[in-house]
C-alpha cells in the first residue's frame, strides 16, 4: 500500500472526493439531450452516404477521432440514446484522474501527484467535458500517457520507447491540433537534457538528433496522412479554414483572460482559477537556489535568481494588467516576454531538473498563446490547466511540507478540506442538481447567485456545454411522427439541433421552416443553444397545444396551427 505524508484521515478525504468526482462525472448521464456541437459528432446518421466514411471524415473541422468513436460505438450497438453515445467519453474522463497522477508522481513524486489528481477531479471544466461526446476528454486523458512515454524514453534514451511515444502523440495530433501547444515540453526537454548532460561532442549531439528526429517523425509525419488530403478536401475551402482563422488570428494582441475567465467562471469560482494559476506560476520559486550554474558562466548566479524571481513577479503583474482596461496590449507583452525568459532560465539552469523546466515551458506556453495570441479560444484553454494543474499540485506539496508545526500543518489541510469540500458541493449544484436546469435558470448556492444569469440568458456566450439540458426533443420527435404536428417546423433551437431529433423527417425538404411565423408548426425551447430567446412574432393563428417541463418548470412549448386535436386532449 502506498503511504503518504498526509495524515491518514486526509488522504482518506482526498481518495472520497476523488470517488465522489467520479458519480458527478457519471451521474444522469444520459439525462441532457445532445448539446451545441455534441450534435455535429453523430450527424453522420443522417449526413453520412453510404460508404463514404472517408469523404465523412474529411468534410469535418477538426480530427476524426471522436468521429470515429462514435462511428464504431454506433457500428457495434446501433444508436439507442445520449447515454450510450457519451458512455466513452466519460470513461476517458475518469482515466484522465489517474493519468494525470500518474504523470504528477513521475515528476514530482506520489505526494504531489495525490494533489493534482484531486485537483483534476474537483475542476469543473473538466467535469463538463466527461458528460459530452467530443474529443477533450480523450485528449486530457491520453496526452499525460504521452508525455510520461516520452520522459521514459528520454530517461533511458530509447528510440524504441520514444518511438512508441510519438505515435501515442500522432493519435492525439490527429484528435485535435489543440496536441500542438505540448510541443514545448518536448523542446525543451531534449535541448535541456542535452545541456545538462555535458557531453558537446559530435557523437553526443547526434545522438539526441537521432531521438529527436525518431520521435518527431513518428509524432508529425503519421498526421499528415490525413491532415494533406484533409486540406485539399473542398469542405476546407468553404468553411474550415475560415473558422481556424477566426478562432486564431487577428486578435490584435489583445490579451483573452477576461473574456476566458468569465466564460469558465461558469464551471468554477472565479478564485479557483486565479489560485490555480498562482499556484502554477508561483512553483518557480521553489527552484530559486536551485537556479545557478547557468549556460552563461560570466553571470553570477544571485542575477540568475533575481532575474527568475523579477520575471515570475513582472508575469503575474502582467497578468493583472490584462484583467483591467490599462495598457492592454502592455499586458500580452509582459506575459509574452517574461514566458520566455522564465523558460530560458530554468531550461539552461544545471541544477533545476528539466522534467520541472519542460513542464513549466509548457504551461507558460499554452498559457501565453491561448490567452493572449489567440483570438478566440473559449474553452479550449484546457490545454493551459493540464499543466497547470500538475505545477498546482506540486506547489500545493511544497507549501505543505514547508509549514514546520504538526498544528499548523493540521490547519493547512483543513483550509484546503474546506475550499475542496465548497468546489465539491458545488459540482454537485450544477452538474447534478436539475431543480431547475443551471446554467438556464438561475440557481443559488449557499444563498449566493452562482453565476450573472441575464448575461447568459440575453447575450450569446459561446462554450456552455455539459450542464443539463433537457427540452423533450423525443415527445415532440413522437408528436410529428404521430402525425399530431402536420406540416412544416420552425424553433428558436439551434437548426443542427432541430434536425438531429427530427432527422427521420429530413429527405422532406420543406419540413424546416426559415421563414418566421409562416410555419405550420413553432418550437419554442426555454435555454436555447441558439441564444434566441425572444420568440419570433407568432400571429394570432397558432395555438399553444403542448407544454413540455422539467421538474415542474417548462422548458419547452409546442405552438401549432395545424394539428390534430385528439393528440393533445387531456383528461
């Protein structure tokens, strides 16, 4: 069994609220219907011809392994409902729990490790992606299995070993470009080895090329196979590219933390993030005396250590300035220029290990690009929390093991047992609670707003998913194929949405209506994926004939003026 350094009864706590994590991940996880872009995952049941799953494939924006799973999920056990399509997904979520500690105890040691898991467990971003059918889940779950593959294989020098790694990190490529902002820790792992290892000569250097060219060639030519012809396919053209392109560029150097902050503010305190971030950053200072013996041996090693300290200091600074209207492009530059000295400094420092130095040039990387270069990431700044959450992890021990007093240790933990045990109650009232539906009705916790509703409710915020989200889609799917609802349809729902639940009705090419208040039939969903929540002008001619709720609040309202009575005669 393994012991740690936490009392008994705390580690006994973690190891409850990891488990608890898990039922949240797993509980009524078929209960939402398909939400935002979950949709466009399973549109193959009706958009998809006949043997032409490659055509399929090369139409979509992105990787085809989540397309894949569901391809294969659907192939084995036909489509049967949410849960069955979800059912892989939160299964890689869990396992992300365990990667991620097992990366954290193969940097840091298993006492750190324990805190990253349980700080994985409790992040409520994380959470939301387990209860969708898209690719984050797989990707946070199997990028950590990479990247400990390749530390492995660094370790023993293995071109085997790094070769295997590679092409675990070509899979993940292939998932998702979002792979790419792990290519620091790779860099900077073989040039700081190299460093550190002392031997310039000609046989050493072309030795770590070998395993650097082995590795990257596993890692970036097996890609290309799909991503060339991925490129070329018309679909890219018309629509692909034009959405990569807004999504990364044009920004302006604006930095992205307020608006990014807001929207996962939505998943997690405001604070939590702030914490984690602090605690990610401030993990540099635990190497301070460590930061000597640097590449340019005319610098004393008190000006390398100043240096480090000054430039962990000028990047939070930078970061608050980011937060507030002052100099905000000031801003991305600090956080920009002191990223780049802070992993200079730990990568040519002998004496900081290069697994820590790799690992923080990571997350300053991811943390840079997405939050201040990109110009619209929303919450694909998951990639900065996975390293994030490991250097959290690391920093949290640190402080722990710092405090001398058994009776202040005992505080510590209980401070941490309190924020855990909020964050925990507080997963449990949004992704479990349905009384009513959060985030599209207002709900409370511990008697405070948990988030600034009219903001979601009347402004389009792109990136809510994995909340609960029923609207009965089936009944009015049961209603149409009942023939209760004659004619066509319109709703304030996303299209894509419309037409999955309503797919078999799809070859009638005039069943969706476009044209405002000209349809047979009027959808009318309460939390709407499609942000439209004032309903469209419905003339006097349409009857409300059906109310759908959930848990006694109506999320759903059938308007018809071409129906079949009978259908909706009540007792």
């Amino acid at each position: 069994m393994i012991k740690y350094k936490f009392p008994l009864v705390f580690t006994i706590f973690i190891f409850a609220i990891i488990l608890f994590s898990v039922i949240i991940r797993a509980q009524d996880l078929g209960y939402s219907n398909f939400q935002g872009d979950e949709v466009n995952t399973v549109d193959f049941l009706y958009q998809m011809e006949d043997g032409k799953v490659i055509d399929y494939l090369f139409s979509q924006k992105r990787g085809p392994t989540q397309y894949i799973i569901n391809l294969i999920n659907v192939g084995i056990f036909g489509y049967h409902n949410e849960f069955w399509i979800r059912l892989p997904y939160v299964l890689f979520g869990i396992l992300a729990i365990y990667t991620f500690y097992r990366l954290s105890k193969e940097i840091f040691g298993k006492n750190a490790a324990l805190l990253s898991a349980l700080f994985i467990s409790i992040n409520g971003l994380f959470i939301a992606f387990s209860r969708i059918t898209q690719y984050q889940s797989v990707m946070y779950s199997l990028i950590p299995i990479g990247v400990l593959l390749f530390i492995i294989a660094l370790k023993k020098m293995s071109v085997r070993h790094m070769a295997v790694a590679g092409l675990l990190m070509s899979v993940m490529l292939i998932t998702h470009y979002d792979t790419l902002s792990v290519l620091p820790f790779f860099l900077v792992s073989f040039v700081g080895k190299f460093y550190r290892d002392g031997n310039y000569s000609r046989d050493s250097m072309l030795k770590y090329l070998k395993l650097a060219g082995i590795f990257f060639l596993f890692f970036i030519i097996p890609p290309l196979f799909f991503y060339i012809p991925f490129s070329m396919h018309q679909e890219f053209g018309n629509r692909t590219s034009g959405y990569l392109e807004d999504r990364l560029f044009g920004g302006g150097f604006m930095p992205r933390t307020w608006l990014t902050i807001y929207l996962l503010s939505m998943y997690k305190p405001m604070w939590f993030i702030g914490v984690i971030y602090l605690l990610a950053i401030s993990s540099a200072l635990f190497h301070l005396k460590s930061a000597k013996n640097f590449i340019l041996k005319q610098i004393d090693d008190r000006f390398v250590r100043l240096g480090l300290l000054s430039m962990v200091i000028l990047n939070i600074v930078g970061t608050m300035m980011s937060l507030t209207y002052f100099k905000p492009r000031l801003s991305t530059l600090v956080v920009v220029a002191t990223s780049l000295a802070i992993c200079a400094l730990l990568t040519f420092s002998k004496n900081i290990s290069v697994k820590y130095a790799s690992l923080m040039c990571w997350f300053l990387g991811a943390y840079s690009a997405y939050l201040f270069l990109f110009k619209d990431p929303r919450t694909h700044v998951y990639v900065v929390f996975m390293p994030a959450i490991l250097l959290a992890g690391y920093t949290a021990y640190k402080l722990y093991s710092s405090v001398n007093s058994m009776r202040l240790k005992y505080i510590v933990l209980g401070l941490l047992g309190l924020v855990v045990l909020y964050i925990t109650g507080l997963n449990y009232s949004i992704f479990v609670n349905k009384n009513p539906e959060y985030p599209w009705f207002d709900r409370y916790y511990l008697g405070k707003l948990v988030f600034d509703m009219p903001r979601v409710r009347y402004k389009k915020i792109d990136g809510v998913f994995g909340f609960n989200n029923w609207r009965g889609w089936e009944k009015v799917a049961e209603y149409v194929d009942n023939g209760c609802l004659i004619g066509n349809i319109d709703s304030n729902e996303k299209d894509s949405v419309t037409y999955f639940y309503l797919r078999k009705h799809q070859l009638r090419q005039d069943f969706l209506s476009y044209v405002p208040g000209l349809a047979d039939n009027y959808i009318y969903i309460e939390g709407p994926h499609s942000w439209e929540y004032e309903s469209r002008a419905l003339p006097n001619t349409y009857d409300l004939v059906a109310t759908i709720s959930s848990s006694d609040t109506p999320v759903t309202y059938i308007y018809s003026k071409n129906y079949n009575p009978e259908c909706f005669k009540t007792d």
